[in-house]
C-alpha cells in the first residue's frame, strides 16, 4: 500500500563489455545477487570478447545461480527475469537479449519486463513500429513507464534510460 522507488538500471563495465540489466521478480534480493554474482565474475574473466562468448556465459551463471544460491529461497520468490544489454569494447559490437528461464533470446523489437500489466503490454503492441528510431523508442518507453506510475504501485520515478549502440 505504498509506493517505493529503486534504482532498477544502473550501467557498469567488467571485463571488455559494457552491460545493462533490468530485472523482475518478488525477490529483489535474489535480482540484485544476481547481477553483483556476474559483474564478480565477468570482471575476472578477461578471455571473453565475443557477444557470442558473453551470452554463453551469463547463461551459465544464470543457470548455476538457479540451480545453487536461489534454492535457498522459497519456489514462489525465485522467479526471475532479465532484459540485459550488452556492448563488446573491443569489438565495439552490441547485443540485447531477454531471459527465458536460463536462456536468452535475442530481442529483435521490443520487450517488457516488469510489473506484468496487459495495458502495458497493450501500449507498446500499439505504438511500436519495426522502423522506430532511437529517440522514438525512448519516448515509448518512457510513455510506458508513465502509465505504469499512474496505474501500479510498485512503479515510480525518477526513470533511467540507457542507449545500446555498437559504437
């Protein structure tokens, strides 16, 4: 019955990539160990600088963060989604991906993550166009998160926008 902000996109550099992650689920605890387990371990890995080689490698942290740490949560709390952003410096190469269970999905338009909301999904089926420029899907987005404030309580600003961009 109250309303809550958190920083849910913050970018950081590990290794030779560039990532951004937002996540979902009913157990901020858990998105959060996540996201510290594969800066931990992506900052010590400095052989990978593939796109290829990331993907293959946040999911199998993904998978062994499910299988280990997030057992000791109750099943209800460790549901867990991700879309994670991701630029190779060396390559000056970028990728954008969701998670589906272990795996992720190449996103190749738009995705949700979040509070799961049909008129949410509804607004981006709606206004989302194959040919959208940059600046158009920051607005949509930002016109998504603006409903979801005005419709949900667990949505609140202040808002952070990254850009992916292979340069």
């Amino acid at each position: 019955d109250f309303r809550v902000s958190r920083l849910k996109l913050d970018p950081w550099e590990a290794g030779n990539f560039s990532i951004a992650m937002a996540g979902s689920g009913s157990n901020g605890e858990l998105l959060d160990s996540f996201e510290q387990r594969l800066k931990d371990n992506l900052s010590v890995t400095t052989e990978l600088q593939s796109l290829a080689a990331l993907k293959e490698f946040i999911e199998q942290e993904l998978l062994d963060f499910r299988k280990n740490e997030a057992m000791a949560y109750p099943s209800r709390e460790r549901a867990m989604r991700f879309i994670i952003g991701a630029r190779s410096i060396p390559q000056s190469k970028s990728a954008l991906w969701s998670t589906s269970a272990s795996r992720l999905r190449p996103i190749d338009d738009y995705s949700l993550v979040g509070f799961g909301d049909e008129r949410y999904e509804l607004a981006a089926q709606s206004l989302y166009r194959d040919d959208v420029t940059p600046v158009q899907g920051i607005f949509l987005g930002l016109h998504i998160m603006w409903l979801a404030e005005q419709t949900c309580n667990f949505v609140k600003a202040p808002v952070t926008v990254v850009v992916l961009r292979d340069n």
